[in-house]
C-alpha cells in the first residue's frame, strides 16, 4: 500500500516536471514567433514608407520597382 502511494506521487512529480518542460519549450517558441512578427512588421512599415517616398519623388522608378517584384505586368522586349 505503502509503495503505491509512493509510486503515485512519483509519477505525480514526473507528470508536473513533463508539463513544466512542456511548457517552457512552448514559451520560447510562442516569443521567438511574436518577436519575428514584430521585425516584419517594421521591416513592412519601413518598406511602406521608402516605396511612399520613391513614388512621390520619382513615379517611374516607382513603376519599375512595382513591375519587378510584383511580376504581375507581362515585359515586352
């Protein structure tokens, strides 16, 4: 009786021990993933406001920029 009572509490312990491990590894994952949302964001924004300035200052640089990464327009040659 005596050592079930011991071995349940042992399993116990180990159970909480896996959880908190758990636990732990999914804390650092969810953070990197917010913190790598985070430098998109203002890589997002800062790209936003360069392309804003380029197409006030310069309409067809602008218009090749868009033409080269979006690829949405056929080029003819």
């Amino acid at each position: 009786m005596l050592r079930a009572i011991f071995m349940i509490g042992l399993f116990a312990m180990l159970g909480l021990f896996a959880v908190g491990m758990v636990f732990k590894l999914f804390g650092g994952i969810i953070g990197l993933t917010f913190w790598l949302v985070a430098v998109a964001l203002k890589v997002c924004i800062i790209g936003g406001v360069l392309y804003l300035g380029v197409r006030i200052v310069s309409p067809p640089t602008a218009a090749r920029l868009r033409d080269r990464w979006s690829g949405s327009r056929i080029q003819q040659y």
